[in-house]
C-alpha cells in the first residue's frame, strides 16, 4: 500500500510485469517491475514436485493475473500448477489475487486477518482509519475502498473457502522449506514475517525501510510505534542471513538486514522527535505535523500517508505529551 512516486497519482493503473530472481533451484522472487504506487508486492515462488507454492499473490486485477500466470511460466510452472497461498499480511497489494486464486487450492493468511479478507472495505478502513479522517478532514470523502478494489482487484474471499488461519509460531512447510511465522504488528496489525530457520531466510514484507516507499508506514489500529520496535526487535534477534522483502530487492547477508533493521528504527523515532519539536515550538495544526512525516508529494499519491503522521498524534496525546483544541496540537507544557 506503500509504493510512491510522485509522477503518478490515484487512478493509474499497475500494467507491469514480475521480474524473476532466483534465490535457488527450487525457489524465486517474482519481482513487482516498479515499487511505485499502485504496484503489488512481490511474490515469492516455491517450486515443488506438485507445482508451486507462493508467498503473497499480488494484485487481483486482470493484469496483476496475468503477469503472475507470465512470471508463473517463465520459471517453468502456470496459475494451474498452484497449489498453496500464503500470504504476509491482508493489504491487497500483497493478498489481492487470493480470492481469485482460493478455488481449488490452499490459502493460508495470519490469525485475525481472514475477516478482513472477507470484506475490502475492512482493508480499507484498516489503510484509513476513522480516526484520521477526524485528524485530517480533507480526507472524508476519500473513496480508497474503490480505490484498493480498481487497483489492487480486491474482492471478497469466497466465503466457502477454508482459509487457514497462521498462528504465531506456527511451521508451514512449503516444498524442502520450512517457514516459521514471526507476528510482526506495526505496519499491520496482522503482519506476519516467515523464518527459515535452515537457511537464514526471513520474508520480512513490508516490516523494513524500502527504498521508492513510504515504508515504515504504519496506521491507527496496527499496533503503534512500541509494537513496530518491538516487531524490528524480533526480527533482529533471529540474525537472519537474507533478507526477502515485499517491495523491491533482496537484503543479501547479516549485515545487510542488520543496517535496514536500524535504518527502519531511527526513522520510526525521527518521526516523534521531529513531531515533539514541532509541539515544542507553539501550537501545531495536523497538516503542520504532517510535514514532520513525508514530504507533501508522498500524500498527492498515498493519501494514507496521513495514517502515519495519526499514530504520532495519538501517541502524543495519550501518554499526555500534547493536547488538541481548537484545531491545533498543543506541548502539555507549553498550555500553562
Ligand atoms: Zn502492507
């Protein structure tokens, strides 16, 4: 949900195509051909003796099939040949193909997530909580429900279907891989890494800073900035050796994932200091604060931006470091 750029505004559509990375003989990473919004997730393929397993499905609009069934192909496999869905987190540039995919096969999404799956404007709402519209006005009448269902294809998961739910801690085996699912809220309340425990891998989604993203980006309702940290902390003590992201490319060695874990931090806490110093300098409005958070472009694209830049204020004002009234936030201590 996160891809900016500020050539392209609400309204265009993704017509690109997966590149293809292999990471080994049974394994590759569809990768998304732009990180711009709107473009889905990467998909990560695992190839088996029954067809292929995936890791997020992208898009479900007609193009984001059909550059899943050209990228499906040119590693030897097609749609028919899938078997096994596993997806991250429910943001449908990630698990929007899955209701398209669901018949006949196996879907798996995080605990808590498949009522939301069930129900796009639930997405929606988890993109742009009520609460932020309170903040940032402007934003009423938004319609990303529409938007999410044009450009991601997002529809209801058939409501026969029986998705599995992925507890946290769980082993899914996929091919010669096991996965073992980290719960990672922040981003999303429901984000769920995977860790490969054998080869180091971790599928760490839209959890690390990406570059041509507004990652970290995070909304009301997902956790907060405590739980994200807490999620970076995790994900660092597992070490892990590569790193598989949902935007963008790979995060090759201990090192590599070490330095995105720290970069992903220090933003998350620039973004509070910066806001508290705003505060500190007299009464702020919330289109103020927001430029403590991502430059004005970022929102002409992701209007959801403005989720971001709430979880701030919220913080604020409930550990009392700030107040509202009349249409500005103010330092606790600057109200005396
Ligand atoms: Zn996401």
């Amino acid at each position: 949900m996160c891809g900016v750029s500020p050539a392209r505004g609400l309204g265009g559509r993704w017509q690109g195509r997966f590149g293809v990375e292999w990471l080994g003989a049974d394994l590759v990473l569809l990768r998304a051909d732009s990180s711009r919004w709107p473009s889905p997730g990467n998909v990560l393929v695992v190839l088996d003796r029954d067809g292929a397993a995936l890791v997020d499905c992208g898009f479900g609009t007609e193009n984001g099939m059909e550059a899943l069934e050209a990228g499906l192909r040119s590693v030897g496999r097609s749609l028919a040949a899938v078997h096994t869905v596993l997806c991250t987190h429910p943001h449908t540039d990630h698990a929007g193909a899955a209701a398209s995919l669901a018949a006949g096969r196996r879907v798996l999404v995080p605990a808590g997530a498949r009522a939301i799956l069930d129900d796009p404007a639930l997405v929606a709402e988890a993109i742009l909580p009520p609460v932020v519209r309170e903040f940032a006005p402007w934003l009423a009448d938004l319609d990303i429900d529409s938007h999410f269902q044009d450009e991601c294809g997002a529809v209801a998961l058939p409501p026969d279907h029986a998705v599995e739910e992925v507890r946290p801690g769980a082993v899914i085996r996929l091919g010669g891989y096991a996965w073992t699912a980290v719960p990672t809220p922040g981003h999303d309340a429901h984000l769920m890494c995977y860790w490969e425990q054998r080869t180091g891998m971790l599928v760490y989604s839209d959890l690390l800073v990406t570059r041509g993203t507004a990652i970290p980006w995070y909304a009301p309702g997902g956790g907060g900035t405590g739980a994200y940290r807490e999620s970076l902390r995790r994900v660092a003590a597992l070490e892990p050796r590569l790193g598989i992201s949902g935007h963008g490319g790979l995060l090759e060695g201990p090192h590599a994932v070490a330095i995105s874990i720290e970069a992903t931090e220090r933003q998350i806490a620039a973004r509070t200091e910066r806001i508290t110093a705003a505060l500190a300098r007299g009464p702020a409005t919330f289109a103020e604060l927001e430029r403590c958070v991502y430059p004005p472009a970022v929102h002409d694209v992701i209007p959801w931006a403005s989720s971001v830049t709430a979880v701030h204020v919220t913080e604020a004002l409930e550990s009392g470091a700030a107040k509202a009234g009349d249409g500005v936030f103010v330092a606790t201590g600057g109200l005396g």
